[in-house]
C-alpha cells in the first residue's frame, strides 16, 4: 500500500483534493484545464452499469453500498472525469418522510401515497435523524477510499421545489396540475411541506459531507415550470435555507433546467456553482450570474452527433467561457440512455485538450 493511501483522510489526501481542479474551480481559482464531469455518468448508457442492475433493482443498487461504490467508482475512471457523484438518488430521502416510493421498471418513479393537501403534510414525518440513509454515507465512505486520492467526490440532493413536485403529483409530470394547485390554493400547507424538506435535506448534504464528500449539489431539475415571481414567493426562501446550512467551506452546486428565466433569483438563493442548461447561451448567462462559478452547458443529446460536431460544440462552450477561472465543463442535464459511451469519452478528452493551457503556481 503507497503511504498516500494508507494517509486517506491525512493532509496529503486533503491537499490533493483541495488543489483539483475541480475543487479550485468551485474556488474560482486558475486551473490547467478545464474540469469536467458529466450529470447521470454512471448509468444505463454504460453496458458495465446496465451488467450490475441486470441483478438488481435500482433502489437495492443505491441500498447497497458496495455496489453504489462500485458504479461511482468504474464510471468516473472509464470517462477519466474530474470528479465522481455519488451513485444515487434525489427521492431516496422521501422515504424516511413516510413517502412509499417505487421505480416501476419503464415508468420512473412512483409514489402511492401522494401528498395533496394539509392533511397529508401533517402525516410527513420530520426527518430529525437521518440515520435511515446510513446506506448513502456508507456508500459515500467506500467510494472515498477507493478513488484515486485526488479525485473530488460530489454528494447531492434534490432541491426543495424538485422534491416537492415527485411528493405531489406523486411521481414525473408535464404540467405539475397538484403542485402548482397546493402552492396557489393551500399556501401555508405548502410552505410546511418545503420547510419540512428544507430542514430534513440540509441535515442530509452535512451528513454526506461528513462522511467524505467534497461538494455537493442540489438538483432543481423541474424547477423551469415556475414563474419568477412563484419562484420568489414559494421556492426561494426554501431553497436559500438549505444552501445557507450546508457545512461552511463545502462548494454548493445549484443546479436546475429551463432556468433562463430564473437565474439571477437561484444566485439570490444560493450557491457557490449555478448549473446552466443549454437552452442559454454560457456566456450571457454568466454575466447576468456575476461574480459565482458556472457549470454546463453541453445539450445531452449534441452526444448522439459524430465526434466532430461534439468537439465543435465542446469549443463553443470553452470560447464563451473564455478561460475565465470557475467554469466547471458540464451537460444542461443528464445524459440519457442509448447515448454512445465513445462519444461520452470523446468529449471528456475534447474539453480536456482544448482547454489545456499554462497556470503558473503562485
Ligand atoms: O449522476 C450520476 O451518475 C449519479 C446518480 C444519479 C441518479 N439520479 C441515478 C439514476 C443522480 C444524480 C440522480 C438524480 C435524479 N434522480 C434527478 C435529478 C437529475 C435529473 O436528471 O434531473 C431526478 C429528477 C431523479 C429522479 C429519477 N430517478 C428519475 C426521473 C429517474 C428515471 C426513471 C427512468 O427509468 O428513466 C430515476 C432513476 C435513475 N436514477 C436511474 C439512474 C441511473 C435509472 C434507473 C435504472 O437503472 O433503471
């Protein structure tokens, strides 16, 4: 065993983790290249991933901390990313709320008891001890000792209104009818909902940090749906309190799609790195944004094109980030299933060469 292995958790291990280039981006500090890593990479586009659920269900994957390692671990060495996520899910933790969640094999997530009103807000169950996702943390302890000792680990969480709309409408939606409705109609059941998970997340993010992450994210996937007026009154404040109570000295990632109208309000709510989708250009988004690093923009599905038009696209981004220290090489969104792994690496290796250039060490 090296003395850096057997030091795991020991100042060397920390120094290299903080001095990554990811870890300094978050930082917007100056680094060699542009870090890069991709939402969803371990998942079903890889025929390894797709071997590993062949045996087990997806929730008794993430429930297993061997295997969750195990995926984290191959997917971010396979595509040489800059930073690992935890193998995972954002509604893991509405379990211990009392929420009965399955993924039905085609149809995503289910939730049998949907919450839509007051009455079933009083039934949530406050999450004071997250000890029920022990599973997580563990995972979260394995896959740190098993990466390479420089390699960041990103923990996350779904954010407040993402979470919000899965408890309601009881599974995906296209036009988020009983979210929307409750938030309009039973305002201060809805607010109890939020806080509840508002509470029971930033509890959840300081347990993955202490367990071994280095930054985590917070997922506002379907957030887009909103007005940004909605967003001010029923998002915002709930959203700022998890971001406010994670661990100082944690990067925060704020993340969310569609949000070209809202991005100046998800700075207002936090964050040290905001998440951009495709659908704004990085460039524009980033001076209306200010002085915060920014992750993204890749569209998931420019990975279907041929390696050319990938790397073309890669550069468009890195040009519109202009070199600037804080941009985090990313997706708009996750990568989907079908998508070819060989163009995945390809552009993994474009952003790394495109992006190389000289940083002087003071
Ligand atoms: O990025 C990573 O590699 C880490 C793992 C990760 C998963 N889900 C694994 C997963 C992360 C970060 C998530 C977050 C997540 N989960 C989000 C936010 C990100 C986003 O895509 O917007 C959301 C909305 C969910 C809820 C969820 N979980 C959905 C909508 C689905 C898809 C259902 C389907 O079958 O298409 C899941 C399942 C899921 N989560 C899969 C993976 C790899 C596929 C499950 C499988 O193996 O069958």
């Amino acid at each position: 065993m090296s003395s850096e292995k057997k030091e795991a958790g020991g100042l060397s291990t920390t120094n290299a983790l903080n001095d990554s280039p990811f870890m300094r981006a978050c930082r917007r500090e100056p680094v060699p290249y542009t870090p890069v890593w991709l939402m969803r990479q371990a998942g079903r586009y890889m025929r390894e991933y797709r071997e590993v659920r062949a045996r087990t269900s997806f929730l008794e994957l993430c429930k297993t901390p061997e295997l969750a390692a195990e995926v984290t671990v191959y997917a971010a060495g396979k595509l040489n990313v800059d930073a690992a996520i935890i193998f995972a899910d954002i509604l893991l933790i509405i379990e211990p709320m009392g929420l009965d969640l399955e993924f039905a094999r085609g149809e995503g997530p289910v939730i049998h008891n949907p919450v839509r009103g007051g009455h079933d807000v009083e039934r949530l169950r406050e999450v004071e001890d997250v000890g029920a996702l022990d599973y997580v943390y563990e995972a979260i302890r394995q896959t740190r000792r098993a990466l390479p000792s420089g390699l960041p680990l990103i923990g996350f969480c779904g954010a407040p209104f993402t979470l919000a709309s899965y408890i309601v409408e009881g599974g995906a939606s296209k036009n988020y009818v009983h979210t929307k409705r409750m938030m309009y109609d039973d305002a201060g059941a809805w607010h109890a909902m939020m806080s509840l998970i508002s509470r029971a997340l930033s509890r959840y993010l300081n347990a993955q940090i202490a367990a071994g992450a280095q930054a985590v994210q917070l997922f506002d996937s379907w957030v887009g749906c909103l007005s940004p007026d909605d967003y001010r009154e029923y998002v915002l404040p709930h959203t700022r309190s998890v971001i406010e109570n994670v661990t100082t000295g944690t990067p925060v990632i704020h993340f969310g799609t569609g949000t070209a109208a809202l991005l100046e309000l998800m700075r207002e709510a936090g964050g040290d790195v905001i998440g951009l989708d495709w659908r704004v250009r990085l460039d524009e988004a980033w001076r209306r944004l200010g002085d915060v690093a920014v992750m993204g923009n890749f569209d998931p599905i420019a990975l279907f094109a041929s390696p050319d038009h990938i790397r073309r696209q890669a550069q468009k981004i890195l040009t519109q980030a202009g070199g600037r220290p804080g941009h985090i090489f990313n997706l708009g969104h996750g990568i989907i299933p079908d998508t070819p792994v060989e163009n995945v690496i390809a552009l993994v290796e474009a952003v790394h060469e495109l992006s190389a250039r000289q940083v002087s060490s003071t």
